[in-house]
C-alpha cells in the first residue's frame, strides 16, 4: 500500500464529507468521525484495500488499513 493511495483515499474522504455537509447545511465536522470513518472504510474497499473501522474513544474513531 502506497502512502500516495492513503493519501488521495484521504483527500477524497475529506472533500466528500465536506460537500455532504455543505449540502446538509452543517458547517462544523464536530460530531461526524464515525460517518467520516465509514466513508474512509468504504473507498479504501474501492481501491482493494482492507479496512475496518474501529472506535478508539467517544471523540475519535480510526480506520484501519
């Protein structure tokens, strides 16, 4: 796995989050890691990669590679 796919999967993430909330009209990302992590998750599958969303504490979640 190339640190340049980690790269763009991120990048993509963020900007879809963005864009959705925009949409929803929600200016802050507070609240919005589990549905950010699942969207990581979910294009990091699309690349042929495997991941899992794992909680770490109430206020952070991380995806693993």
């Amino acid at each position: 796995m190339s640190p340049e796919l980690v790269s763009d999967i991120a990048r993509v993430a963020h900007e879809k989050l963005l864009s959705i909330l925009t949409e929803c009209g929600i200016e802050k990302t507070a609240g919005t890691c589990l549905f950010a992590s699942y969207l990581v998750c979910y294009l990091a599958k699309t690349k042929g990669l495997d991941a899992v969303v794992r909680g770490v504490t109430v206020q952070m979640m991380a995806v693993y590679l």
